[in-house]
C-alpha cells in the first residue's frame, strides 16, 4: 500500500470529521501528525514551535473542515493550513525577536549546554545540520523535509505543494548543494 493509497483510504475520516466525529479527528491527527509536523519544520525551521504550531492547525481544521468544498482535495488543504500558520508563526516569532533586540539595545544571544567530549562532539554536528536545514530558504526547506525527514516521493510532495514534479526535484538537488556548502568541512 503506498502513501497516496492511505490518504485515499481516509476519505471516510474525513467525511466523518466533517459530519462532527471527534473520534474521526483523533483518527486523522494520529495517521497524519508527523507529516503536519514535517510541513512546519520545513516552513517554520524552528522545532521548538512545531507542538504549538500544529495544535493551532488541528485546532483550525477541526473548526473550518465544514468550508472545505471537495472533500477528496483534503490533503492539499490540510497542507495549506499548515504551511499558513507556520508562516504566521515565523511572523510572530520575528516581531517578538525584533522587539526583545529593541528593549535590549542588541542581539540575544544563546549559550549554549555543555556536555562531555563525545557527547558533545555528537550534539554540535546535531546542531551544525539542524541549523543547515533550519538555514535553507523555506522554498527548498519544505521539499528537504518532506523528502528525506518523512520519506514521501517526488509525486507526493508534487501533489501536497501544488508543484510539477520537475520543480520539487530541481528544489532538492539546490537544497542538497546548499547544505554541502553550508557544511562542507564542518563535519
């Protein structure tokens, strides 16, 4: 069974949420949050923000669900929720950031944890790729993500964005240059 076969098979569900199921929501939250969570993460690039990000989008889907016209295009508007409010988030979050280098008349800056040797070196290349990726322009953030952090296939992610093959391929190969180029030496 391939990915596009389970998100056919949740026509139903999602038939059934919109007939007010909570039982149904629970069932599409648990068979399709990781994905909701990738979609942040690639927009966002802040997993710190993901948890709250996505109760905000399951919140939304549960309240708008009856807007939904077709309810076979679910998953592209259950992406659009998504990819919405992570860059409202990222909105929220550079106000705040500007706001917070205003009051304290410069940059914050993070310190960072120590840890014993090993351990350390482990947790510094974690972070040296995790600020790679959080790096790269949301454009080939997404389909970085969707690809090789979930393990969906071209076609798929061509579907959810709304974009021809050819141009999440073209995305992937930019993606993975920067990231050679951002870590090249570094790990």
């Amino acid at each position: 069974m391939t990915r596009s076969d389970i998100f056919d098979s949740d026509l139903p569900v999602v038939e059934a949420i919109a007939n007010g199921d909570r039982f149904a929501f629970q069932e599409l939250t648990r068979r399709h949050g990781e994905w909701v969570r990738a979609v942040i993460f690639g927009v966002l690039g802040d997993a710190e923000r993901i948890d709250d990000v996505a109760q905000q989008v399951w919140t939304n889907v549960w309240e708008r669900i009856d807007r939904l016209r077709d309810l076979s295009r679910w998953r592209p508007w259950l992406y659009r929720m998504a990819y919405n409010a992570a860059i409202d988030a990222g909105r929220d979050v550079s106000r705040r950031r500007k706001a917070a280098e205003a009051l304290s008349n410069g940059p914050c800056e993070r310190v960072a944890p120590h840890a014993p040797g090993e351990e350390l070196d482990r947790a510094e290349k974690v972070e040296q790729v995790t600020n790679a990726v959080k790096g790269l322009p949301a454009l080939y953030r997404e389909p970085f993500v969707l690809r090789h952090l979930q393990g969906w296939g071209y076609r798929e992610i061509s579907e959810v964005m709304g974009i021809p093959v050819d141009t999440v391929e073209t995305r992937l190969v930019r993606a993975r240059r920067m990231l050679r180029e951002k870590l090249n030496g570094h790990i």
